[in-house]
C-alpha cells in the first residue's frame, strides 16, 4: 500500500508541474539580443570617441609645430 502510495504521489507530482523552459528560453534570447545591441552601441561609441581622441591629438600637434614655428620667426626678427 505504501509502494502504490508513493508511485500515485509521484505520477500526480511529474503531470501537475508544468515545463516552462519555452518561456524561460524565449525571455534569455530576448535578453541577450539586447545585451547584444548594447555592446554594438557601446563599441560604436567607443569607436568614434576613439577616432575624436586621435584628431584632438593630431590637432594638438600641428598647434605646437605652428606655435613654435611662429615663436622662432619671432625671436629672429628681434
């Protein structure tokens, strides 16, 4: 009686839990697409701040190579 008892718990237990798995996995896939297109936006981002930081220092450059250019025109005419 103690066997069937068991066997009749456990076969009412495995029918009445359901599987959610499809609604788990669909929501992980949604959020890893957005995680996804934020790393794109981030390294984008990242990308241009990248290409600005590189031009400022090139600009940079060129503004002393001309300063000092000046500042010896300058100090020759004196």
């Amino acid at each position: 009686m103690n066997g069937k008892f068991i066997l009749i718990a456990l076969i009412i237990c495995i029918f009445t839990t359901g599987c959610h798995e499809d609604e788990d996995h669909e929501n992980k896939q949604k959020l890893e697409n957005e995680l996804r297109e934020q790393r794109q936006t981030a390294d984008r981002w990242m990308t241009i701040a990248g290409i600005l930081g590189i031009g400022c220092t090139v600009l940079f450059g060129a503004g002393v190579a001309i300063g000092s250019k000046a500042r010896k025109q300058v100090s020759k005419n004196e």
